[in-house]
C-alpha cells in the first residue's frame, strides 16, 4: 500500500512526533484534502513513525499547515529515484 499511496500522491511530509502528525490529519480534514497516513519510509526517518502523503497539486496546503502552527521536519516528492525536497 505504500508505494500504492505515494504514486497516486506523490508528496510527503514527516513529522518530528505523532502529536504534529495528528495535528496535519486535522487541516488537510478541514481543508476536505485527500491524504494517506502512511509509516515514514526509512530514509527520511524523524522523530516520527509515521508521515502524511498526499496529492501534490496540492501542495498549496503546506502553507495552511505554517498558519496552523503544525511543525514538520520536510516535505518531499516521490520520484523513480526515491524522494527530493518539495519545491514550491
């Protein structure tokens, strides 16, 4: 399901603890953004077990996640080669 989930959305975010990851579920539910909580693949692990992917046309959201004052340590792409920063 993984890989399943990161090619259909194709940006990650991870997270320093589950605190901040629960913190993200609740803007991209308020902001009706499809996403997927997913367990942080192991070369972009942080202090959390688990990252948030989502659809990276909206990547506009990470913004909403700053005003929201919800900390997360990057954001990335899934490419064919593993993930690079998310530029934006």
């Amino acid at each position: 399901m993984l890989y399943g989930e990161l090619k259909q959305y194709r940006a990650l975010i991870t997270f320093d603890s589950l605190t901040q990851a629960m913190a993200a579920e609740k803007v991209f539910k308020k902001l009706d953004c499809p996403y997927a909580l997913i367990p942080t693949p192991r070369t972009l692990r942080s202090g959390c077990n688990n990252a948030l992917c989502f659809p990276h046309e909206r990547k506009e959201i990470i913004d909403d996640l700053i005003d929201e004052m919800v900390v997360f340590t990057g954001v990335y792409e899934a490419n064919n080669d593993g993930f690079a920063p998310l530029k934006w």
